[in-house]
C-alpha cells in the first residue's frame, strides 16, 4: 500500500505533511518507532518511522542525517511529534527531505504514537490478509483452468480479463505463444519489436515496467510490463502486460505472480510430455538407422507417426556442438552436465522448429551427443541442395549470434528408399568426422564418395611406404642428385602422357636428355615404362609419394 494511504486512517488524519509531497506514493510495508539514535540500523526498505526526536534532541544535525540515510535505504518517510522534545520541524530539515523527496510529516499531539502505530500496522496486516486471499482466489481459479484442460490460452485470457487489458505469453525464443485479445500482426509489429530488442539485451529477474518509443509507429501502448516466468532455475517465457504499469497496484502484481506460477507448472508438465516423445522418437529412429527394422513395411508402419513416406527421396543431417569435450574438461561435471544438457534442449528446439518453417517434411532426433535431422523431399535436385545448405548456414549463424553456441554439421547425399535411410546417416556421420578431422568449427560438410586421395590415406602409412619403395626400388628415397633427377623426369615424363618433346620443354633440357634419363630409370627398374600397366603402377607410387611423411 502507499504512504497516502496510511495517512487517510483516523488517527494519522490531522497530520501534516510538510516535506516531500512528491513521495507520498511510495509503498509502505511496515511502520516502527524510533526509540535509539542508531535506529537506521534496524529499518528497512518501504518502512514508516514515526519518533519524538527524543533521542537526538540535543543534535540537530542528527535528524539530518538520518533523512538522508532513510532515503538512501528508499524507506517509507519520517514522522516527528513536535511540541514535546523539539518545537517545530527545522527548515534545514524540510529542505533536506524535499531534495530527496522524502515525506516529512508532522503528528497530531492528541494521539500517541503507539495508537497510531497500532493503528497502522493493523491495516497493513488487514491488506496483507485480503492480499492473501485474493492471491489464493486467483492461483485456485488458474489451477482449475489448468486441472481442466484449459491450457496456457485460457490462463492468459483469464488474466487479461482480470487486469482488463491485453497480455501475451512469451516462450523463450521471444515467440507468441497466446494473447488475451486478437492481436492485428501488422499493427502489432512495433510494439512486438520493441519488445524483442528489449529483452533481447536485457536480463529479467523480476517483473519491469519499460516504455515503449511511440514517435513514428501506429500504436497506442507507451508502456508494457514484463514478468518472467522460471522452471528450477531455466527461464521458460515471459508474461507481458501491455499499456499498464504493473508496479502501479499490488493486486496487479499477484494476479501475475500467481499467473506466472501456474503457466511453470504447466510449462513443466509440456517439458515432461515433450522429453517422453523424444525418448520414443530417438528409440525409433536409432532402431532406424542401425538396420535393425527388418522390412520397409515396418519402416512405414512404424514411422508414420513421423511422416515417413515411401514415395519421398531423402537426406539426412547430423549437428554436433563444437568444442563440447573441452567444456567438460573446463568445468565442474555436475555444472558442465547441466549446462551442456539445457543447451542441447535449445538447439534441439532450435532444429525443430527453424526446419519445420523451411522444410515440409523433416524430423529431428538425437543418438548419443549427435542431432540428426531427416528431411524428405518430393524431387531432390541441385537447387534443392543448395535450399538446404542455405538454411542450414542461416540457422549456424542465427545460434551463433543469440546463443554463443557453435555447430558443426554433415549432409549426406540422397536416397530413393526408405531401407536405405541408415546409409544416409551414416554419409552424414563421415560428412561431420571429416570436417572435425580436418581441423575445423562451425563448418557444412557435404558427403561425397571417397577419392583417390580419401582410400590412399585410409591405408596404414607403412603398407604405402612399401608400395612406393617396391615400385621405384633404388629411386626411391634416394638423397643422390642423379636419383633424383631420374625421379623427377619420369614423374614428368608420365605427366606429360609419355610425351619426350613435351617432357623436355616442361623441363627446359634436351630431349636426348631426356631419352638418356628414362632409360636409365627402365634398367634401376628392370621395367618398360612405357607398358600401360607399368605407367598406372608408377603414376601411383609418385603419388603415393606425395602422402607419405618428409
């Protein structure tokens, strides 16, 4: 309750305020008397004190100090009996209190300060009461709501019609979820995107009143209030209030406080809901992708819930957070496990519902720390491709930015039947380990068949060392200038498609040079190099060459 009205009871009527007129709004939440110099040390915020001055009425400078310091702790206001242990209120001490804007009232003499504080703190304890029960009246009616299946919609339409304006629920990522009123999207555009900015680069631990810039847009709200609303511990959406102040009256405040409890739980109970069907989604799906399911009908059947479809083409994408490993490692397990937990939440929402805007058919699902997303097509072609990297680099940018959070992502090629969507996932597994193998962060890797640089190096290091030494014998690994010289003109000369004139110009010598030379490498290999067989197998080795260690 507010200061004025404290002051309206019967025993505080006849008393007079004669400083800081502007503060008499300010709440009050308790009343106390002053009967030590050192009482700032006992009083509290939105707190109403009420002395004779006895204890500083040898010190004038002491109620001076004392205004300042109860303003600074934002209480309530003073109110000093005169007539008994000082005159009238000194001028310095009104001037002091009007700075601040901090109430100065003075008592009737015909009450004393035990009424009056009897007095107060009983209406205090009557409001406190009536506050306690209008709180558990309103928290019963949005249970009911609740317990009969009425959902987040009807909590919020309740609550508007309560407080007789218009509320939204947020979720987390900022997004509409329900209004009281029909919301005109066009119109609405503007207080929204006030609201997204805002609370974009705000934290909110507690309700607050913002204003909204009215200069240049269509709408008539100059100010919304935000509430936001916490299941242990993870923020879950937002309750907003649009055009009151929700610090204004108290009923207001626990009309939404009970609100925002309720919409947790039910928050809470989605959550619940959504984790068992990911569990039964993720046990299908890695049934899937293990070959596990004997025949297509089962695939069908089974997947229909999904929408799989036998007649669609499909690819299948796989995400990882970047540098998670070294998040363990970095910090606590327990803290680790948590934080790494409610970020892949997010991105798995993240996933779910970027993909469902861009895609007609695609299903999200995890297998170990791995998201994978099967999307199906009617016609997969290039341009489809390209569709599909685009969002995919949007979507890495947009976590990037509002998140802090990096991902990586493989993208297999395309299948025409559904038994062989396992071989998808697995494309789009290597896709990912080769982009982490090569070193990189919040990368797109597209699978393609393994060329001849892939298979080589695929091959134990020692078995190409001793295919390139078999193959090019004393050449090989030779450190004498005459080897080399002979491995460097055949490397040529096969380059060169077996050419002598153009393995000669290539090398600025002459072509009898290069005859000599070539002949020389034909008796060091006891082959005729010039055989199409012996020309693919050397071609090898010299490439071989080039993967193995200096």
């Amino acid at each position: 309750m507010q200061l004025k009205e404290i002051l309206a009871l019967p025993t505080f009527k006849e008393a007079k305020v004669v400083a800081g007129h502007e503060g008499l709004n300010k709440s009050v939440q308790s009343i106390n008397l002053m009967d030590a110099p050192d009482i700032i040390h006992y009083l509290k915020r939105d707190q109403l004190l009420l002395t004779t001055a006895y204890s500083v009425r040898n010190n004038p400078n002491a109620l001076n100090e004392l205004v300042k310091q109860m303003a600074k702790q934002d209480c309530a206001g003073l109110g000093l009996k005169t007539k008994r242990y000082i005159d009238e209120i000194p001028e310095n001490l009104i001037e002091v209190a009007n700075k601040f804007n901090f109430p100065i009232i003075e008592l009737p003499l015909h009450h004393s300060l035990g009424e009056m504080l009897n007095e107060g703190l009983s209406y205090i304890l009557k409001e406190r009461t009536e506050e306690l029960n209008y709180a558990l009246n309103i928290h019963r009616e949005f249970t009911n709501i609740i317990m009969s299946g009425g959902g987040f919609s009807q909590v919020i339409k309740s609550l508007g019609s309560i407080l007789n304006t218009s509320i939204l629920l947020l979720n987390y990522r900022l997004e509409i979820m329900s209004s009281s009123h029909p919301i005109d999207k066009e119109e609405f555009f503007d207080v929204y995107w006030n609201i997204y900015e805002l609370i974009s680069n705000e934290q909110f631990d507690n309700y607050k009143v913002l204003t909204i810039p009215l200069e240049g847009t269509t709408i008539d709200y100059e100010q919304f209030s935000i509430y936001p609303i916490y299941t242990t511990n993870q923020q879950k959406g937002y309750v907003v209030i649009l055009g009151s102040a929700l610090n204004e009256q108290t009923s207001f405040q626990l009309a939404v406080e009970q609100a925002a409890n309720v919409l947790s739980f039910e928050f809470m109970k989605m959550h619940a809901v959504e984790q068992q069907a990911r569990r039964v989604k993720n046990e299908f799906f890695t049934d899937l992708v293990e070959g596990t399911i004997a025949s297509e009908q089962e695939i069908i059947n089974r997947g229909k819930i999904y929408s799989l479809d036998k007649s669609r083409q499909y690819i299948c994408l796989t995400c990882k957070i970047d540098g998670a490993s070294d998040y363990y490692l970095d910090h606590h397990p327990l803290q680790a496990e948590k934080d790494m937990n409610n970020k892949r939440d997010h991105i798995y929402d993240v996933l779910e519902v970027v993909l469902a805007k861009k895609f007609e058919q695609s299903v999200v699902f995890t297998k170990g720390d791995v998201f994978a997303i099967l999307i199906g097509f009617d016609f997969y072609n290039d341009s489809v491709e390209k569709e599909v990297y685009d969002s995919i680099l949007q979507t890495q940018l947009d976590v990037h930015i509002a998140s802090d959070i990096s991902l990586s992502f493989g993208i297999s090629n395309y299948v025409e039947n559904v038994k062989d969507i396992p071989t998808t996932f697995q494309e789009a597994v290597d896709a990912l380990r080769l982009g982490y193998r090569e070193n990189k962060e919040r990368f797109i890797k597209t699978y393609r068949t393994k060329d001849l640089t892939e298979l080589l190096k695929s091959i134990p290091t020692q078995k190409l060392k001793e295919f390139y030494k078999s193959t090019l014998k004393d050449l090989a690994f030779s450190s004498e200038k005459e080897k080399i010289d002979l491995v460097q003109t055949l490397e040529f000369f096969l380059n060169h498609n077996c050419q002598i004139s153009e393995t000669a110009k290539s090398m600025y010598i002459h072509r009898n040079t290069v005859i000599y030379r070539l002949k020389k490498c034909e008796e060091i290999l006891g082959r005729d190099i010039k055989n199409s067989d012996e020309t693919l197998r050397l071609r090898m080795a010299l490439f071989v060459k080039t993967l193995l260690p200096q």
